[in-house]
C-alpha cells in the first residue's frame, strides 16, 4: 500500500487532470485509511476463547492475554468449546490438542463443517511434523508448540487476527488515466509505463 502512495507521489506534474486528481487523492485518503488501520488493529483488544485442560496453564495464558486488555474465556473440553464457539462471536481461538470429551482435532473440524472461520491457534506438546500437519489440515490455522514464549504466542495471535480484519488490497487500481499494479508496483498512465524510482 505504501509503494501505492508513492506511486502518485511521483508523477509528473498536470499528469493528472482535476477530475482525476480529486480521484486520485480519494485513493490516496483511502489506502492512508487502510494503513492507519493496520498499524491501530495490531494492539487492539480481542475476544479469546481459549481451550485448555491444564488449571495452571489456562490460568497463566489468561492472566497473560488480560494483561494486554484481551477478554478471555476459559474452557476445559472439547464439547464445552464447541457450545462456547456456537454461541459467542471469538476474534480468535487457542485450541489445546488433547482435551478430555472431545480432543481439539475433533474441536477445530466441528467449527469448521459448521461454516465458522474463525482463526484457530492450536496448542500441543507434539512437535513432530505429522502432528502439525494433521493439525493444519484439520481446519488449524497456525500451530504453537509447548513450552513456548508468551511473547510468541502474543505475536501469533495478532498476525492471524490481523489477516482475518484487514482487507486484501486489490492487484489491480486505476484512477482515470493512472493504472497501478500493487503486484508488480508497476503504473501506466494512457497504457505507457511510467518509470518509478525507489
């Protein structure tokens, strides 16, 4: 989005007609919009659901998230997590893999055969690469083994929230005459290349 922005900061001066700068400035406020957004989400308070058999454990990942203004729910079995998930709206879930009732693989395919698309942060002390994988294909959208750092699990959290809020910037943006590939960051102006410098 940046190398959009300065994309039209350096065209040519009268390139654009007026008509198509209050358009181009539209998409500028716009594209500003979507960054300042980006940089406001990352620390933005989440609603937690977080799934976890071990007392001390799920007490300690609590404290941790409230600390840093998420509200947590804490849950100890499969079944319990599949009826909280039903009936609440979670920004986010960390999913412990064994669990009593029902284990997190059966956990996370349930949301998933129900339509729900909610980020699923799965927890395990299986660091074998067949149990990540059995995990991600489960419906898992990242995988964190245990022990782990708070700051790690933090850190995880934002990236997969972040990439469920934000909107996918298109490929492809025109604005009258002005074409920008957000790919490539290449721009044309009348189907001519325009030489951009770094």
């Amino acid at each position: 989005v940046e190398r959009v922005l300065a994309v039209g900061r350096q065209l040519p001066f009268g390139m654009i007609s007026p008509d198509e700068s209050s358009s181009w400035i539209h998409l500028r406020r716009c594209t500003s919009f979507w960054l300042a957004r980006s940089a406001c989400y990352r620390d933005a308070a989440m609603r937690i659901l977080l799934v976890e058999d071990e007392r001390s454990a799920a007490r300690m990942t609590a404290k941790g998230l409230r600390e840093h203004g998420h509200a947590v729910d804490v849950v100890g079995d499969g079944v319990s997590a599949v009826r909280h998930a039903a009936t609440v709206t979670y920004d986010i879930v960390i999913l412990d893999l064994l669990l009593p009732m029902k284990d997190g693989l059966e956990v996370c395919r349930e949301l998933r055969s129900t339509g729900d698309a909610v980020p699923v942060l799965m927890l395990t002390a299986r660091d074998a690469v067949e149990d990540r994988i059995v995990g991600l294909d489960a419906g898992a959208d990242d995988y964190l083994t245990k022990p782990f750092h708070f700051g790690e699990l933090l850190a995880r959290v934002r990236a997969l929230t972040r990439r469920r809020a934000l909107p996918i910037l298109p490929e492809h943006l025109t604005c009258g005459r002005l074409a920008l590939n957000t790919r490539t960051q290449e721009a044309w102006s009348d189907g001519q290349p325009i030489e951009l410098t770094a």
